[in-house]
C-alpha cells in the first residue's frame, strides 16, 4: 500500500508536467454589435463580451510570461530554438495587446453609434 504522501507527490509531479506540456490559448474575439442597429440588450451582451477576452486575454498573457520565464535564461545562454520561441512568444504576447485595444476601440465607437442613434 502505498502512503499518502507519495501519492499526493505523484499527482503534484502529474499535474505540473500536464502543465509544462499545455500551450498558451489566445482567446477568439467577440464579435462587436452594431451601435447603429442594436438594441440595448445586445449592447450589453456586446460589452460582456468583450470584458470577457479582456479577461481572457490577460490570462493568455499571464501564461506566456510563464513560459517566457523558462525560455529566456536558455535563449540568453545562446540556445537558438529557445531565442526564436521566446521571440513567437514575445510577439504573441505583443500581438494579445494591439487585439485588446482594438477590440475596445471598435466596442466604444459602437457605443457612440448606439448613443447617436437612440439619443432623445
């Protein structure tokens, strides 16, 4: 019979190899309503949506960072496969941003269009 300890350190040993091996996920942008058109109900799901791959999208950064960590001290040591992964990551992580910020620069023209075409 084995000890509970060494089971509990087997799980933990399984559970961060499963860890290692899981890549990064970017998240799928939502789809923006259109101000023009929507109702205020679709608005809101609109902006829960989006809050939603800000979420998202921060995760995904949080995650690249760890497997930056991992890389960086190897890339840094010369390991060419390494510099080349942390730079796709770099511009993974880079490339998560500019879709954040545009994503929330289309969300709130489109709530200018709402406010436009419902103002009384």
């Amino acid at each position: 019979m084995q000890s509970p300890l060494k089971s509990l350190l087997f799980m933990a040993g399984l559970l961060t190899s499963l860890t290692a091996v899981a890549e990064c996920t970017l998240p799928e942008q939502p789809t923006i309503p259109d101000g023009a058109t929507s109702t205020m109900d679709e608005m809101v799901a609109g902006q829960k949506a989006v809050k939603a791959f800000q979420a998202d999208a921060q995760a995904f950064r949080v995650c690249l960072d760890e497997e930056m960590d991992g890389l960086k001290s190897a890339a840094t040591e010369g390991d060419k496969a390494a510099a080349e992964a942390y730079a796709a990551k770099t511009d993974a992580y880079n490339a998560s941003v500019a879709a954040e910020e545009k994503i929330a620069n289309e969300f709130n023209a489109q709530i200018r269009a709402y406010k436009a075409a419902n103002a009384s």
